[in-house]
C-alpha cells in the first residue's frame, strides 16, 4: 500500500524567478498607469516658436480647443517668436519632461535649422514627436503690381529690374527663406535679395503693403491673402494643385523640376517625458482632429489635417534623395547667421 502525498508540487528556480520578475513589472507598471490616468492636473503651455499670424500659431490655434476637451484642461498657446524657431524650442527642451510644456514644431525649426544656423547649441531632434497637426504646399505669391502671373513671366520680369527685386520670409533660414533661394537657382540667380521676419504674420503686413515684390509661404499662411485679392499666387509646390486654389499650377507644370516642398506642424514634447504621456497627448491631438469643424478649417486654408501615431516626418528629402536643407545650402550659400539679427 502506497502513502499518498497531499503536498503542493515544487516550483522550479525558473518558475519562481519568472513569477518575482512579473510581479515586478506588474509593479513598476502600475505607478506610470496611474500617473497618465491622474494626468493632467493643470493647464498645459504649448509653445509656438513665432508670432501670431504665420502657419504655426494657426495651427496650435485650430486644435486648441479639441485638444482641451480631450485633456480636461485647458492648453495655453505660449507665442515666443525668434531666432527661426529656436527660441521657442530652445524653451521647451529646458523645460520639465513632465507633458505641462510642448511645442507646436515646424519643418523649419527640426529640420532647417540645425543646417543653417553655424553654432547652433540646441538639438530640435532631442525633443519627442507627439504628433503630426498638419501638413501644406508652399505657395509662391507676388504683390499685384508685379505684372507676371505665370512663373516664366515672373522670372523675365525679375531678370529685367535694373537693381534686382526683394522678398520677404518669415524668418531668416526658415523654409519661405530657403524655398525661394532654391526657385532662385532654377530661374538662373537673378538679383533677388531676402528681408527676413520674426514670423509670416510680421511677413505679410508687409507685403500686401508692397515693401517687397514675391515669397514663398504656407497655403494656410497665404489663403485670406489670396481669396481678398491682396497678393496673386504663381506656384504651389505639392506634387498636385491644392484644392483650395484649384487655378494655382504646380511647380512641375510650368517647368520648374524636381520643386515638390511640403511643411508641417507637429507636436513634440521635452526628452524623457513618459511614454503614457505622449500617448495621452497623441490621442487627443488626434480625437481634435477628428472635429469635422476642425478639418473643415484646415482644408478650407489649403492645408491637410495631420494625425496617426506619435512621429513626424522629419526628413525632408526630394526624389533625388538629397536632404533639401543640403541641396539650399549647396546651391544657394545659404546661412542663416549672415541675416540673422
């Protein structure tokens, strides 16, 4: 007769290293779970790196109110204009990785700057990408009393100005800046001399006042422009006509290859700012892009709504596949530094 045994069975080294190792994880995630369902407490700042008016400040404008709602917080637009950006940026890498400082970040500030500004002591690539808001064609515009309403007849007026024409940018190395020293090279390098801004609103007062002839900027930038009849659009750069100005060509219509430009508006946030964080603030950059008001705005200045998961398209590479900001560097001896104040 056999004596039956009624203990457990004996748990293997193995066993009792994976169960002290789940409950561990099991533990550490559980503060991070509770942080990002706590969070947030307060309002949250979101810094855009130039003044009210431009591509940037309306873009942190149109998904403020839905990003607030989602939150159940209010987010504040903080406008620190300068230095193309840096400025802005500069102030939310310092900033605490806590999700209360973000920074609504363009094509220009991550992905121009760091070639065109010599001794450049910030990284804009550090920051985390939270979200993509928008993305736009540029539009070459000019002042209607430039007589051209085509780029060859822009180009031979150009040409034929005894002292050269200016235009303006809205920043110094920004990418209105650096598009137009591109179009400059591919219409043969006439006399065109840049004036730079502190942001595309300072820009086009300007400009509809006639201080300077031509620029380039970002169809949401130039639409009300444009529908008032104040300024007269030659060119868009997307690979199709945008369709908010459905009579505007492309670049590669009218000859002008190889010229597809896109910029952007995403939000990125400081290093090290949680990962449930980021998801939270991703969610409801993307549940306020969902309002059909919303898009309605962003279409209707010829823009197109962003959204998806946390990242931006950084890189900003031709078909050639050379990175545009080498190819305005290279062809037009582009340095910020030379015209920056």
């Amino acid at each position: 007769m056999t004596e039956k045994n009624d203990a457990p069975p004996a748990l293997s080294r193995r066993a009792v290293l994976g169960a002290g190792l789940g409950a561990t994880a099991a533990g550490l995630a559980a503060p991070r779970l509770a942080l990002a369902q706590a969070w947030p407490t307060r309002p949250l700042t979101l810094v855009v790196g130039f003044p009210p008016g431009g591509q940037t400040d309306f873009a942190a404008r149109v998904i403020q109110a839905g990003m607030s709602a989602a939150l159940g917080q209010s987010v504040v637009i903080e406008n620190r204009g300068g230095a193309g950006g840096n400025i802005g940026t500069e102030a939310v890498l310092r900033a605490r990785p806590d999700g209360y400082t973000m920074l609504a970040a363009n094509s220009s500030s991550m992905a121009i700057n760091p070639h065109t500004f010599p001794g450049m002591t910030i990284n804009p690539l550090e920051l985390v990408s939270v979200g993509l808001a928008l993305q736009s064609s540029l539009v070459l515009c000019v002042h209607p009393s430039v007589p051209a309403r085509t780029v060859s007849e822009f180009a031979a007026w150009v040409k034929a100005q005894p002292k050269g024409i200016d235009y303006g940018t809205a920043a110094a190395g920004s990418m209105s800046h650096c598009a137009m020293e591109l179009f400059r090279t591919r219409i043969g390098n006439p006399a065109m001399e840049s004036i730079p801004y502190r942001g595309s609103g300072p820009a086009m007062q300007d400009f509809i006042a006639g201080r300077f002839s031509c620029l380039f900027d970002a169809a949401s930038v130039v639409a009300p422009f444009l529908k008032a009849g104040q300024v007269r659009g030659l060119m868009v750069t997307g690979e199709q006509r945008a369709p908010a100005f459905p009579d505007i060509p492309t670049a590669a219509e009218q000859g002008v290859q190889d010229f597809t430009i896109t910029s952007w508006i995403g939000i990125s946030a400081p290093r090290g700012t949680p990962p449930e964080i980021v998801q939270r603030v991703n969610e409801a950059l993307n549940k306020a892009l969902q309002d059909p008001a919303v898009r309605e705005r962003i279409t209707g200045q010829g823009d197109e709504p962003g959204g998806g998961a946390p990242a931006v398209p950084v890189p900003l590479r031709p078909r050639d596949g050379v990175p545009f900001p080498h190819q305005w560097r290279r062809h037009a001896g582009l340095r910020a530094a030379i015209v920056c104040d």
